[in-house]
C-alpha cells in the first residue's frame, strides 16, 4: 500500500512538472526515455532467447 502511494505521488510530481516545461523538452524526453525502454526490452529479449538455447 505504501508502494502504492508513494508512485502515485511521484506520478503526481512528473505530471506537475511536464505541465511546466516547454513542449519541445517535453517531446525530447520521451523520446530519449522510449528509446531507453526500447534498448532495455531488446536486452532482455535477447537475453532470455539466450537462457532458453542453453
């Protein structure tokens, strides 16, 4: 429960602040954590094909 509201908490923070900032810091923020995740799910998805093989 404490997880809970702490997330939403700091979902509340990172809203409040993205209202704030220019679109344009905005756009290149998602766009560099999208890429993030990308790279991140590729890693794993090569590295569970990997674990599977052995």
């Amino acid at each position: 429960m404490l997880f809970l509201v702490a997330a939403l908490l700091l979902l509340g923070v990172v809203l409040g602040t993205v209202a704030h900032a220019p679109l344009s810091f905005t756009l290149v923020v998602a766009a560099v954590i999208g890429v993030w995740l990308a790279v991140f799910a590729a890693r794993e998805r090569h590295s569970r094909r990997r674990a599977n093989t052995n």
